[in-house]
C-alpha cells in the first residue's frame, strides 16, 4: 500500500475552519444568552487567526485558496458574530430597530473591508482597521456592560465600522 504524505496545505486551513466553527458558536451561543461563552468563543477565533497566518507562514503554504477562506471566516467571526452578540446583549433590549442597523452596518463594513484587503498588494500596514481587531473589541467590551452605558455601543461600532472601511494605515504587528 502506498504511504500518503502530509499536504501541508491543509494545516493552515484547519485553523482557519477552527475560526469559522468559533464564530458560529458565538452566534449560537449568543441566542442562547451565554454572553461569557459567546465572547470567549470570538476571542478563540481571535487566536485561530493569528495562528492561521502564521502556520501558513511556517509551511510556506500560503495560497490564494488560503487567503479566501480566512476572509471568508473572518467576516463570520469578526463581522457576523459580533454583531449579533451586540445586537442580542445591547440592542435587541434597549434600541431593537436601530440596534438591527448598526448591527448589519458593522458587518457589512467588514465584509467590504475583507473584500478590500483581498484585491490589494501586500504591504507593511493594514488599510482601514482590521475587522479582527473591530470584532474582538466589540465582543470584549461586552464583558464590562454593566460599566459602560448602552449607548457607548452604537458609537464605537459605529466608529469601528467607518475605521473598517477607511484608508487609514494601520501598522502590522508581529509578522
């Protein structure tokens, strides 16, 4: 029987489909109320990204597949995900209309953001803030809800979702 080789290709990916499965869980979590849960799983997807980069790196297994797939996670982990939580924890209980397009604004935001970052050169700063960045601070500022007023939400995601989609450079940490 021929002995298989491992593709080491597919290492990196594995992260990146960690981060996809810790977003989605975060968005289940988040409609089962278990705000703890819900961030931890966005701060998981956090450190499958910057594992997933740098594994490729590692390997020397980047691709354009790579690539893709890392956005397309991310845009669940860092833009959906998010905003849901927000939307379900700060919203959905105190400005649920308004609530619904901020929420859809951050995402979309993130989404444009990622489809941005695919289509440029590689470059030592990032253009706009990074949705991972964007995501996990608004999934961690949920943790001090009870200290921040509710209507701080909407103005930083708000903020958060302008700088996403802005050209402000942003420098590129530990690469």
């Amino acid at each position: 029987m021929k002995e298989r080789s491992f593709d080491s290709r597919v290492l990196p990916c594995l992260f990146t489909l960690a981060n996809l499965l810790f977003g989605f869980l975060a968005i289940i979590f988040s409609f089962e109320q278990n705000l703890k849960q819900a961030t931890a799983m966005v701060m998981l997807s956090v450190l499958m990204d910057s594992l997933d980069g740098k594994v490729a790196r590692r390997f020397k297994a980047n691709s354009d597949f790579g690539k893709e797939l890392d956005s397309l996670s991310d845009v669940i982990s860092f833009g959906l995900a998010p905003a849901v939580l927000i939307y379900v924890f700060v919203y959905e209980i105190h400005w649920p209309y308004w609530g619904i397009l901020v929420s859809a604004f951050f995402a979309m935001c993130g989404a444009v953001r990622l489809a941005r970052f695919n289509l440029l050169p590689s470059t030592d700063y990032f253009i706009g803030v990074p949705i991972t960045f964007a995501g996990g601070f608004m999934a961690l500022l949920l943790l001090f809800m009870d200290k921040i007023p509710w209507q701080a939400y909407p103005a930083v995601m708000i903020l958060l979702s302008l700088l996403m989609i802005s050209s402000v450079h942003v420098p590129k940490l530990g690469k």
